[in-house]
C-alpha cells in the first residue's frame, strides 16, 4: 500500500470519527471515553482518544499531506 492510500485512508477514519463525537447526544462523555464500537478501524482507534478540535486540526493536515503528495511535494526528511 502507497502513501498516497495510507493518507486517505487515515483521512476517512478521521473524519467518521469526527462524525461520531459531533452526532454523540453526551459531548463530555464521547471526548473523555472510547467507546466499543466495533467498526472502527484499529490501526486508528487513537483517533477516538482526540478531541473535535484535535480531529479538525488533525484532518486539516492529513488533506494538506494529500495534496502534497498528489502535487509531488517532497517531505523535508527526504
């Protein structure tokens, strides 16, 4: 599997998560807790321990890194 794929796949779990904590009826309990919820993906279940606003941020920067990517940017380490 490429970067490219990691990227918008890690994209797509961000942004159900983000989903799940803005639906959830009990804000407080869904950004304190991880709740069972066996569709979620566990290579990303730390996404369940982010805040909305650490989802936000978080996605704003996996769609920077995706197009980035798409653009042939190279990554500073490289």
């Amino acid at each position: 599997m490429n970067d490219d794929e990691l990227l918008r796949q890690e994209l797509r779990s961000a942004r159900e998560e983000l989903v799940r904590k803005r639906t959830s009826e009990d804000t407080a309990s869904a950004e304190s807790r991880l709740p069972l919820m066996p569709e979620r993906d566990e290579a990303f279940i730390r996404l369940a321990l982010m805040s909305v606003e650490e989802l936000e941020t978080h996605i704003e920067r996996l769609e920077r890194d995706l197009a980035d990517l798409q653009e042939g940017v190279e990554r500073p380490d490289e």
